[in-house]
C-alpha cells in the first residue's frame, strides 16, 4: 500500500473517530422532523397526557397525507447516481420525471453479476439504455470514483460535470451484529464519498445522501463528515419513496432467497422512514431548482446550516 493511500484510510478513520461520538438527543415535532427547540412541561395528569398523544397521532398523519414530497433536482440536471443497486431509482427519474442526463452507478463488475444479485435488473437497464445521454457505468466503487469533470475544459478553470449526485442509503454491507465497527466502517465510507464526490460537482451542485431515520444511523453523524471536505447542509427533508414510481429499495447484499432459492417477499426498505440530506460547498450559491415538482411545505422541510 502507497503513502497517499496509507494516509487517506488514516485520514479517513481519524475524522470517523472524531465524529464517531453519539449526538445529543433531539425533540421530536409533531410532524417527525428534529429540531433544538426548549423541553415541554409535562402534562398534569394522565388524562392530559392520553389528550396530548392523540392531538400528536392525529397531527401526524393529517400532515403526513397533505406533505407534497421535496424533488431536489430538474430535469436538465446532470446527474450521478451512486450505488444504484437494481437501478430502479434510476429509471425512475427518467421514466417520471424527465431527466435526461443520467449517469448511474453501480458497485458490481458487470451485467452478469448484477443480474445475479438483482434477477429483474435488465427491465430497468432498458429503460435507461433507451435515453441517448443516460447510461449506467460498472465496477464504481463511491470511495474511488471519478472525479467527474466537465468536457473542454482544462487547467484552473475546470470543472466538475455533475450538478446532484445522489447516494440513496450508503452501507458497506456485510452481516456483522458489531454496531460500534459497522459505525466505523460506514462512516469511513462516507468521508471518502464526500471527498471524491466534492471534486465531481459542478459550481453551484449538490450532494444528496438518504439514510434511514433512527439508530444506527444517527450514530453515523453524517453532517460532520461532509464538513471535513468543505461541505455544509443546505437543507433535509423527509424521503418519499412514492414519489419515485416503480423504485425500490434493495439490499446491499442482494434479493432475499428461501432455502430453494426462491426469491421471497423480503423487508420493504422503501416503507421505513427516511430522509434526505442535501450537501453543498461553503460558500456555494446553490443551482435553483427551476423545474419539476414543488417543493413541500417548510414544516417538512428543515433548511439548516452547519451552525445547527
């Protein structure tokens, strides 16, 4: 192993160590999202209370049924897709949304071995194929890839090619029951991920990341990682997968199979909340979003800065 790569699996772990601390306990709103805010008083009795959880019950799903899901890109957006897995996501973009340059990656070496993990994979590769500036690219590992840059242009004035590139649920994979080691492992991932996908994004471009709510993820403190390659949150907002028609979620590891090796039912990763983060440079001025779906309400979406 070379010096530059011994000192960046050593920067790597060093700045997962140091963001590797749990972060303090937020308050919940009444519409999920997380904020700062001061502790509320108790309620005086347990009638109170039984009035109060069914006030937040009701809130909860009035608001979860009128939220009009964030689209955090446009149509004419180029766009890099990270470990796309079954490519569902992919296509999805393409198919219901219009976008039309698409690049979309995957971990594995070939066809042959993604179709292994994910049977149905060649419906989605057509839908993809089918577009002139779309197209999928094998063996991209996120913490090696690219950079990306823009065609032309050379020397002080280049330029990376991407205006999003979107990493839907990261994870190295792997089955081990060790919560503190796959803590390590992914966030060493990430500071890697963000570093090479920072030199790919085109001036004004974004980084979207979606993880799950809740532990372990929240362990991940993927906020403080992205600081360490010049990154901050411009916002957050809850993920909705069924605003993405025919994605689903997939696993890392592949489509479940019984015994038989029939593929099952398996767990719906898509039904579990989740939400997404969008990362730009300091200092940036953001590309507007001047096409497709609106955005949701500012209830559900939580703008933020690296001062939160």
């Amino acid at each position: 192993m070379g010096g530059k790569t011994r000192g960046a699996v050593h920067k790597a772990r060093k700045v997962a160590r140091k963001a590797g601390k749990p972060p303090a306990k937020k308050q919940k709103q009444s519409n999920g999202d997380d904020f700062n805010g001061p502790a509320t008083s108790k309620p005086s009795s347990a009638s109170n209370t039984k009035t109060l959880n069914k006030t937040k019950t009701k809130t909860k799903t009035t608001q979860k049924q009128h939220l009009e899901p964030v689209i955090p890109f446009s149509p004419q957006d180029s766009i890099l897709l990270v470990g796309e897995a079954d490519l569902s996501f992919a296509a999805s973009l393409i198919e219901h949304h219009g976008c039309e340059k698409v690049t979309a990656t995957v971990l594995e070496k070939n066809l042959a071995e993604l179709s292994e993990k994910y049977p149905h994979v060649p419906a989605n590769i057509a839908k993809i194929d089918a577009q002139d500036s779309c197209k999928v690219l094998y063996n991209v590992d996120a913490r090696k890839m690219g950079p990306y840059m823009r065609k032309g242009v050379k020397g002080r004035n280049a330029t990376g090619a991407m205006d999003r590139i979107i990493f839907n649920f990261p994870h190295v994979g792997g089955k081990s029951t060790d919560v503190n080691r796959q803590v390590r492992y992914n966030q060493e991932m990430l500071v890697d991920f963000f570093s090479r996908a920072a030199a790919s994004l085109a001036p004004g471009g974004s980084i979207i990341v979606t993880l799950f709510e809740g532990e372990p993820y929240t362990l991940w403190n993927i906020r403080d990682l992205a600081r360490h390659s010049g990154l901050q949150v411009e916002r957050s907002f809850r993920f909705q997968a069924e605003a993405y028609p025919g994605y689903h979620h997939s696993r890392t590891l592949g489509v479940v199979k019984n015994k038989q090796g029939e593929i099952g039912g398996g767990w719906k990763g898509e039904d579990r909340l989740a939400r997404s983060y969008v990362f730009v440079r300091k200092d940036d001025v953001p590309i507007p979003i001047t096409a497709g779906k609106k955005r949701g309400r500012e209830d559900d979406d939580d703008s933020s800065s690296d001062q939160d």
